[in-house]
C-alpha cells in the first residue's frame, strides 16, 4: 500500500527536524540554548488565563464554527485601533495562523495554481502550498537590500496565466524586514493590473522596532475585494500553545467559502477563545513593553555578533529573526555538529538552517535564522558560544 504522493512530497519543518539531535545532546548532559524556534519566553499575560479560571462552565460545547461573537467583536476592535474597519461575517477565528492560511489557499487556489512569495519566507508555507496542491514560486530578496521588495518589473516577469495570488509577512519571518507603504502600494498596483489576490500574514504586525510601523495590508485603499489579513496571538501575546488565530477580508464571497472550510472542522476550542478574547482586551502598553524587550535583545544579539569575524546580516525591523550567513560552506552542517559533536562548558546552541527557507536552496546554503526569544542573559550566553564554535568549525573545514 502506498500513501498520497502529496504527503510524501511534503518537507519534513527545517525548524523542527534536527530536534531528536538536541534531544540526543540534552541525554548527555548538555545544555541546549534554542534559537531555532520563535517560541517566545515571555509570560502569557495572566487575563488569559484568568478569564477561563473565572468562567462558570457546565458543559464544554462546540463554538461556533466561524468563532465566539465576543472573540470577533475584540479582533474588530483591534483592528479598529488602525482605522481598519472589518464587519462581524468578515472575520472567522481559526487554529492558529497557519489554519488561516490553509484555508485562505485552499478557497482561492485550484490544485496547481501558483502563488508567488518573497524568500526566504517561512518555512510552514511550503508545508502549507504542499497540502493544498499550489506550487509557490520565488520573488527572490537580497540581504544586500535589507530582504526588501525587488522592483515592480521584476515580480512582474514571475506571474504566468496560473498565478492567483502574491503571500507575504509582514514584518518578514524570517528576514524581520517590515515593507513600507510604498512597497505595499506597489503590490496594490500589480494586484489590480494582474486580477490577483494578496494575502498579508501580520503575525508579528506589533513588534516593529525603532519607532517604525508595520503598515497593514488593510491599510491600503482600493482593494479590498482582494485583500486577506492573516492574524494570531501567538508571538505579540506569547500565546503560541492557544491556537487561535483568524483569516479577515472584506471579500464576503471569499468569507462564506472559507467558513464551509470552518464548519467541515467544526470548531476552534472553546476554552481557548474565552482566554484570547481578554488578550484582544490588553491595551497598547502590554504589547508595547512585548515590544521593547524584544528590541532589546535584538539589540543584543546585533552587539554580539559584531564582534566575530566573517558574518554578513542586515539589522531586522521588527519579529524576532535574523538572518546570518556564516563563514561555513554549509550551514546545516554546522548546526547538526553544534548538536552532535561541540559543547562549550557543557552548553550548545540550536539555530535554524536557512537553505529550506528558500526555492532556490543554494542561496540559504550559508545561512542561518536566529530567533532571539531567549532572555538577555541567557541569550548573550548562547550568541558567545556560537562565536567560539565558528573558531573551531574553522580549523575542521580547513582540515577537510
């Protein structure tokens, strides 16, 4: 018997394959610092956890399949913050951002479709496309440009008569770039030229750092009809384990497609939703103080990695990702020996190769995504011990 040939055609998450080798370094008594994983380390804030303790529940029932009216009406009113208006059937809660998103491909796209995406994007994308049946094609990005648009020309040249749609985040996981107005309104234009959808995944909308903004695809004006918003309150809330995420457009016939998507999976938890619904709550100074600290500690990562020699990167905008090409021949090499054969003082480093962030897997060949989710000790103490492994990954590639 033999399985589906799309599974089988699915990559195995680059985020989470070499975990059985940190799993193997932590038997032998090694302490491994993760920065291969955007799992925050902030404390969920405690609203959350409150408003489930404080909830009379009898009988856990099926939520409604397009979300809790109370959780909608918080996500309406976090938009709204932005002048950003969506109407009660606009938005549908799902199982984290990455629901959103399937759901998004999966109403808009055929099998075969193709979607084009700035890399490097997100790894889960190529999962996403995979189970979907879409084919996602490049619009590559330099480091030299700060991973920011290329020129209007240039993704232009990419659409063929099966491209339906242009997906990115913004800010950029796992480059950290945030994409001005400007570059939006370029999209605006190339969408409307070429009858395309754009999907804006604003997971990480709210931690932009040195008083810039992310501006909001639903900020743009005139497209509503092809817009799609995918949001979460895993990173800015630190609420990765909720899964609560929700897909919003004013396109209402997008909207009544992806709840039948919705209903087939029934309901996203109820339990969850009541907690979520008191995050939407929180006002600007939480998400801001989830913000600074992050900008701390990109800012100590920046420090640390000045100071070893043969490193290329760019200084991230916003999330919580950098990406660094290193002086090795290949970047997953090294993070596999980090694991399984160096040890500082008992203390290794995980990172996240970059090669499987890309289509084009030779330009991710040297690179490497940190995330910096650990706390400020913790984290100059992991970004030390990569500098010394770099030493002695040094002498082994010279002696290969």
């Amino acid at each position: 018997m033999n399985l589906s040939k799309r599974v089988i055609a699915m990559q195995a998450s680059p985020i989470r394959k070499l975990i059985p080798m940190a799993q193997q370094a932590k038997k032998r008594g090694i302490h491994v610092y993760h920065l291969n994983i955007g799992q925050p380390d902030i404390e969920t804030p405690k609203v959350f956890f409150d408003a489930i303790t404080h909830e009379n529940i009898k009988v856990l029932k099926y939520a409604l399949s397009q979300g809790e009216p109370e959780l909608i009406h918080s996500i309406q009113n976090y938009f709204m913050k932005d002048g950003i208006h969506f109407d009660d059937d606009e938005i549908i809660v799902t199982n984290g951002g990455s629901e959103a998103l399937i759901f998004a491909l999966t109403a808009i796209c055929d099998v075969g479709d193709e979607i084009l995406v700035p890399e490097p994007f997100y790894t889960n994308y190529n999962s996403f496309v995979q189970q979907t049946g879409v084919i996602a094609r490049p619009i590559t990005t330099s480091p030299s440009t700060g991973f920011h648009l290329p020129s209007y020309e240039d993704i232009v040249s990419r659409i063929t008569p099966k491209t339906k749609l242009i997906l990115f985040s913004n800010p950029g996981n796992p480059t950290g770039t945030v994409y001005t107005m400007a570059e939006l309104e370029m999209l605006k234009r190339i969408a409307l030229e070429k009858d395309l959808f754009l999907i804006s995944d604003e997971v990480y909308r709210k931690l932009v750092f040195d008083g810039e903004v992310a501006p909001s695809l639903g900020m743009i004006k005139g497209i509503e009809d092809r817009s799609v918003i995918i949001e979460s309150v895993s990173k800015r809330y630190s609420s990765c384990g909720a899964r609560i995420g929700s897909v919003q457009s004013k396109n209402k016939d997008l909207m009544k497609s992806i709840l039948k998507l919705a209903q087939a999976r029934l309901s996203v938890s109820t339990i969850n939703q009541i907690g979520a619904t008191q995050l939407y709550l929180l006002d600007d100074d939480n998400v801001a103080a989830t913000r600074d600290e992050y900008q701390k500690r990109r800012d100590i990562v920046l420090s640390e990695l000045r100071q070893i020699p043969g490193l290329k990167f760019e200084t991230p905008k916003g999330a919580f990702y950098i990406i660094v090409t290193l002086p090795v021949k290949d970047a997953e090499e090294y993070v596999k020996w980090m694991l399984s054969e160096y040890n500082y003082e008992n203390e290794t480093v995980m990172l996240a190769p970059a090669e499987d962030f890309y289509v084009n897997k030779s330009l991710g060949k040297s690179q490497v995504r940190i995330a910096y989710v650990l706390e400020s000790v913790q984290l100059k103490r992991a970004m030390q011990i990569v500098k010394y492994s770099l030493i002695e990954y040094a002498k082994i590639e010279k002696n290969s």
